[in-house]
C-alpha cells in the first residue's frame, strides 16, 4: 500500500496557487463577462439543455480552458442519461469455470468529461470550476473503489482482479481536487463541504478535519458558531475525540452562550466520561466530570439532570 500524501503537505503545495490573494481566475467561479463570446453561448446553451449545440458552440475556442471546462460539463451531463456501460460479451466457446468480468468503471460519456477538465486544468491550473467538477465526477468511483477494498478486507480475500481504471480515480486523487478547488476560489463552500463529506464517506478523516479548519476559518469570528458545533460533532463522532469536540463546542458558546443543543453536547460527554469512570471505580475523576457536566444543564429536571443527580446521589453513599 503506498503512503498517503499529508494534507498539509498537500496544501503546502497549493498555497503557491494563491500568492495573489487567491483571486478567482476567469471562469472558476468568476462572471460570465469574463468569458469569450462562444463559450458565453455554449454556457447558455448548456444551461438550457440543448447539450449538441452548446458543445458545437463551445468547440469554436478549442483551446480556451473555460470552453474546454464547460464542453466537460457537457459530457458530464450526457454521461448522466447514458446507459450503464456493459460487462464484455463471454468467449465464444465459453471456457470451463469461465467467470464474467465486472462491467467498465466509467461510462465512455464520463471518460470524455474527466479529460477534458485534466486538459482545462492543464491550461490554468488554478481553475477552481474545473478542479471541483473534475472531483465531483469522481468522488463516486473512488467511493465504489474503496467500498470493494473494504469489502474484500472483511472477507479477507484479495479484490477480484478488474481492468486498468482510464482515469486515475483514486480517494487522494479526489481530494487533491477538492483542495486545490478549495484554496483557488476562497469564496465558494462547495468544494470545503464535499471535501468534508468525501472524507468521511472513504474514512480519509484527515481531509474531512482539513476541510472543518478550512470552514471555519473562513468565518468572522462572531459567525463561528455554527461551524465550530459541526466541527465538535465530526470530532466526537467521527475521530472519538470527547475532550477536542468540547473544546470546539465550547468556543461555539462563546458566541451563542444560550445555545442549548450545544450545552447538551458537552454535557452529555462529560456525563458518559464521568459514567465510565464510575464503573472503574474512579470516583474522583466521575466525580470532576460531574461537576464539569452541571455547568452546561440548565434543566435539572431533564434525563441529563436526573442522570447527573442519580451519580450525585451515588457518590454522596460511596463517602459516608
């Protein structure tokens, strides 16, 4: 298995792309008025379904990376009508023990799309549109992919042998693109929230938290609230961090003291901490998590409150 690239080392690379203030380009999320005359057209076009003229408007600028973007977007809008591709015909005789080979990966529609966003992104490499498309066309197959490996480890069997992938749809290939997509085009929360569900859809946790920093740091501070609580909730989820999700739930009450769905998150950790450490026989530490957990009920007559009086209650007859 070869190593996984670092985020960090990865948008290490990528702040090269945004020495002058992360500007979008032209056509990575830019006005239309930026774009040439045709390829304004074939955008309408597309837009309006009509996917043969909008291609044959945009093959006017051959070379134009925001023409060969939208002629990807074209294709990418065939592939989705397109029928599923198909496994090969079996050899005629048909062998002893013969076996059918998985049907294609990618649908030919599909092929003609990513090739186009490579050749679009090959021009101008900051193209935030072309980038995002390019991960969203593949996130799917890089999502099979892992579902297979992951498949085949729980039957502890090698993955049945397939063709050579025409596109390296790999999980970091996808999110390589999302953080490019990501640093080229500050402004956009598409590809921060896809990298987020990408990651924790292919268990890449690192490039989820990458993109919980990314969405908050993105916030004014006043406006972190909400990002900070979701970031609390990828931590005590997704990673089992208890202690790292209540202290990004506690600078979310920074700026929303009142906010109770919040307060009940850190109680309830602090409840089931305080609850493990009882049952160890811990009553120290219980009792520490205890009085961390009154601090954020404010209904004493709530489950969390008769739960927090119920251990109370236990250590006061421990002591006697």
């Amino acid at each position: 298995m070869s190593a996984r690239p670092s985020i960090l080392a990865v948008a290490g690379v990528l702040v090269s792309l945004c020495v002058t203030g992360c500007k979008p380009a032209p056509g990575s999320g830019g006005s239309d008025g930026n774009l040439s005359g045709s390829v304004r057209e074939g955008k309408s076009l597309l837009e309006s379904g009509q996917l043969d003229a909008a291609l044959a408007e945009l093959q006017k600028s051959p070379d134009d990376p925001d023409s060969l973007y939208y002629q990807g977007r074209v294709w990418a809008k065939k592939a989705e009508s397109a029928p599923l591709p198909a496994a090969p015909p079996p050899p005629v005789p048909v062998p002893r023990g013969w076996q059918p080979p998985p049907p294609p990966e990618f649908k030919p529609e599909e092929i003609q799309a990513a090739q186009l966003y490579e050749r679009a992104i090959a021009a101008r490499p900051d193209h935030a549109a072309a980038h995002l498309a390019l991960a969203q066309l593949l996130a799917p197959h890089a999502a099979h992919q892992h579902d297979l490996a992951e498949d085949a480890a729980k039957r502890n069997k090698p993955p049945l042998p397939a063709a050579p992938l025409p596109i390296d749809a790999s999980s970091d290939r996808v999110i390589r693109s999302y953080q490019v997509a990501m640093q080229s085009d500050p402004t956009s929360p598409a590809p921060v929230e896809e990298m987020i569900r990408f990651g924790r859809r292919v268990g890449r946790l690192d490039a989820a938290e990458a993109g919980f920093k990314e969405m908050v740091r993105r916030k004014k501070e006043k406006e972190t609230a909400e990002p900070l609580a979701r970031y609390g909730d990828f931590l005590a989820e997704d990673k089992k961090d208890p202690l790292a999700a209540i202290e990004q739930y506690r600078q979310s009450l920074i700026w929303v003291p009142d906010d109770d769905a919040t307060r009940s998150k850190v109680a309830a950790i602090y409840l089931k901490m305080a609850a493990e450490a009882f049952a160890k026989q811990q009553f120290a530490v219980a009792d520490e998590y205890l009085r961390e957990a009154a601090k954020y009920i404010t209904d004493r007559s709530s489950a969390q409150g008769q739960m927090l009086a119920d251990y109370q209650g236990r250590l006061r007859s421990i002591r006697r």
